[in-house]
C-alpha cells in the first residue's frame, strides 16, 4: 500500500503588524509561519505513520543593507499533524532575501520521542514490516535565492520538506528485518542511514505562495531558494 503524499510545508500565516505601515522600512517585528502537511510525492512502497523533526534555530536572510533579524525559537515539528502549527519568527524588513533553516537534536522536552534527537520517522512497508528511523544528524541549510540576494516577499514564503525524497534516499524496502524490524540509526543500516542524511539538502527549498492561501498550488512549485 502506497503512502498518502505529504510536503512539510512551512508557509507564512499571518503577518503581525507593530504600526501602521506596510512598505518596506516600517517593518513588522514578527511573521507568523504556519507549518503543516500537504499533498506531495509519497516515499515508496512506505505508509508513514511518525515524521518528526527538530528545528534548533530558523530565520530569515536580510538583504543587503538590512539589518539581521534574530533566530527563532527552538521547536519540533509533527510533519504529519493534520492541522498547521504557527511558528513565530523575527523579521527585520516585509522584504527578505532567503532563509536558513537548522535541523539537529531537540533540546525540548516535548515530545519525548524525539529528545536528543533531530528527527524520528517510523511506519510500515508495504511488505508489512514495520521501520524506524532515528538520526542525532545536525546541519544547517541556507536557502539561498538565485540570482544570489533576490528580494522576496516575507508574507509568502513558504520553506517546503518533501519527505519522499528523505525516506527514498534510504531505501527502506530493500533493508535487512531484525527480529521482525528494520532500525535505520547509528549502530543499524548506517549506510542507509547516511544515505538518507545527504539528501536533506535536496530535499527543502523555499517557495513563493504568491496567493498566500496556505497551499503551494501547481504554479507556485518552482522553488525561489534551494538549500546549500
């Protein structure tokens, strides 16, 4: 059985005004950046039923000659919950020029599952063997505009995690059962382990959501930002 289709999806909400202005230089303080599940591309021969991650630090890249925003704060991310989550995060101008997005071990005490960790995914092949993966992976990921400095409209960005391109770098299916589980962590499959660590960075990019409905419609899937 195949796995319903999910993008994590990061997606500007709501922009929380401290005056009146709205043009570039009277500035909100923070964007408010919805995060939820949408229609994707489904990892193969897999039925997701946990996909965790941890988000140490997240912020925007200010253009040239605006002033940095700071990070913001540490959170973990449900990417299967069926309703969005609003993550705030400081911003320094209504105009961007990118984003970094950190991914490491949480430091928060919830959710459990995924202490120390920086993410957690678990669920059941199509064979009906059921996986899991755990990772203490950590590595930030600039998403970087091209041409390089391109200004974007905080409002309606969104940063979009396909999972299927996580999951399908480890080649789940093909894993070895141990005692009626496959583990994918530091001591079991490492090489799938490693596999699918590298490819995070194909795996994020930003992209315009230009009508700011929350969902990346077909033309708005050109990513803006690709991760570095």
């Amino acid at each position: 059985m195949m796995a319903p289709r999910w993008f994590l999806l990061l997606g500007t909400l709501q922009l929380v005004a401290c005056s009146s202005g709205t043009e570039t230089g009277n500035p909100s303080d923070t964007l408010r950046l919805g995060v939820g599940a949408f229609p994707g591309k489904a990892p193969q021969d897999l039925t997701l039923e946990e996909a965790r991650v941890s988000v140490p630090s997240l912020w925007f890249t200010a253009c040239p000659g605006a002033d940095a925003a700071d990070p913001a704060d540490p959170a973990a991310l449900d990417l299967l919950a069926p309703s969005p989550r609003a993550l705030p995060v400081p911003s320094s101008s209504d105009t961007v020029c990118g984003a970094t997005i950190e991914l490491g071990p949480s430091s928060l005490a919830e959710p459990v599952a995924l202490a120390g960790l920086g993410f957690r995914f678990s669920g059941v092949r199509a064979d009906g063997v059921p996986f899991e993966i755990t990772s203490t992976f950590s590595r930030h990921y600039p998403l970087v505009t091209n041409p390089p400095d391109t200004p974007l409209d905080a409002a309606s960005l969104f940063i979009a995690f396909d999972l299927a391109v996580w999951l399908d770098a480890a080649a789940v299916p093909t894993l070895p059962i141990d005692g009626g589980l496959v583990v994918v962590d530091a001591a079991h499959n490492v090489d799938a382990l490693t596999a699918l660590e590298a490819a995070g960075v194909h795996a994020i990019a930003l992209y315009l959501d230009a009508d700011r409905d929350g969902v990346l419609d077909p033309g708005e899937q050109a990513p803006v930002g690709t991760a570095q």
